[in-house]
C-alpha cells in the first residue's frame, strides 16, 4: 500500500515511467473483469483504455483514498454496469424501432408524419460533412464500434466521438425544428 502511495504521488507529479508501471500491472487483468462484467472484449478494451485515459488526464486531481488497486477496480466496475445499461436502452429502442418499422401503420396521417421525419433524417445526413456522415452510418447503420471505426478510418477513438457527437445534436436540431414547426 505504501508503495502504490509512492506511485501514485509520482504519477500526480506527471512521472509518466510510474503510470507505465501501474498501466502494466493492471491493464490486462481489468480488461479480463470488465468483460466478465460486459460479455465483451471489445468493450472492456474501451472501458479500461478509457479509464486510463482520464487517470493521467486528471492526474493532479486523484482523490485517491484506498489502494490504487481497488480505485481501478471500482472505477472499471461502475463503467462497465454503465455500459450495460445504455447496451440494454439501446437494444430496446433498436428493438421497438424495428417493430414499429414491421407494423402495417394503418393511420394515413401517422405514415404521413414517418415519412416525413424519415426525409428529414436523409436530407440531414446529407447536409453533414463527409466524414461526419461516413462515421455516423458506420455506427449506427452499419453497427460498428467507435474503436472499429477510428482503426479504419485512421482516426482516434476521442475524434470518432466527437464527429458522432456533432452529428447527432444536427439531427436532434433539424428534428425539434420538424417538430416545433407541426
């Protein structure tokens, strides 16, 4: 314990040979809980990267109070269980999409609305930059992950979410527009 004291305090003073040693020690051994937690490799990667991420980002401000182990270990925990849950809200709002889409709408004025809401969305990811709109299909048409993205495109994770984040408050303005204005 007082050895990872040591560490850490090395590490809020930006000795980035003392975060290698913890990032060592503990990258492979998180991944394996997150994805007994996820169901998913891919995602555990993310989580734990992630977290890593915003260790050294935040470096000067760590309120750590227990070992350094077990701040890690909650840390990847809490993600991970966040990560199930908005897995799970949006594998329901996939699955009410996709059976609302199978049902006869029987309603002309209903049809009429989803038809329109429909070009909106089209004619919006049209508007966007290029790259913007090929990242955007490719998450949430196409079902790939941020990191699957980024190695394709040879962009960083953080630049994959940004462009996804810009994407979606365009569409989420052009929609409350459309909706504003009925």
């Amino acid at each position: 314990m007082l050895d990872e004291l040591f560490t850490l305090t090395k590490i809020k003073e930006g000795d980035i040979k003392a975060f290698e040693e913890i990032f060592r020690r503990y990258y492979s051994p998180l991944c394996w809980y997150a994805t007994g937690i996820t169901g998913d490799a891919e995602a555990a990667e993310e989580i734990v990267e992630e977290l890593f991420y915003v260790f050294w980002r935040d470096k000067e401000h760590l309120q750590i109070f227990q070992s350094v182990k077990s701040y890690l270990y909650r840390a990847v925990r809490n993600e991970s269980l966040q990560y199930c849950e908005h897995k799970e809200v949006k594998d329901r709002y996939r699955e009410f999409i996709l059976s609302r889409q199978s049902e006869e709408v029987s309603d002309p004025c209903q049809q009429m609305e989803y038809q329109e809401l429909q070009e909106i969305i089209r004619h919006t990811l049209e508007k966007l930059p290029d790259r913007r709109s090929q990242i955007f299909k490719m998450h949430r048409i196409e079902g790939k992950k941020y990191a699957e993205i980024a190695a394709s495109l040879s962009l960083s994770v953080k630049t994959v979410e940004a462009e996804m984040t810009k994407a979606l408050r365009t569409l989420r303005s052009e929609i409350n527009n459309y909706i504003q204005t009925r």
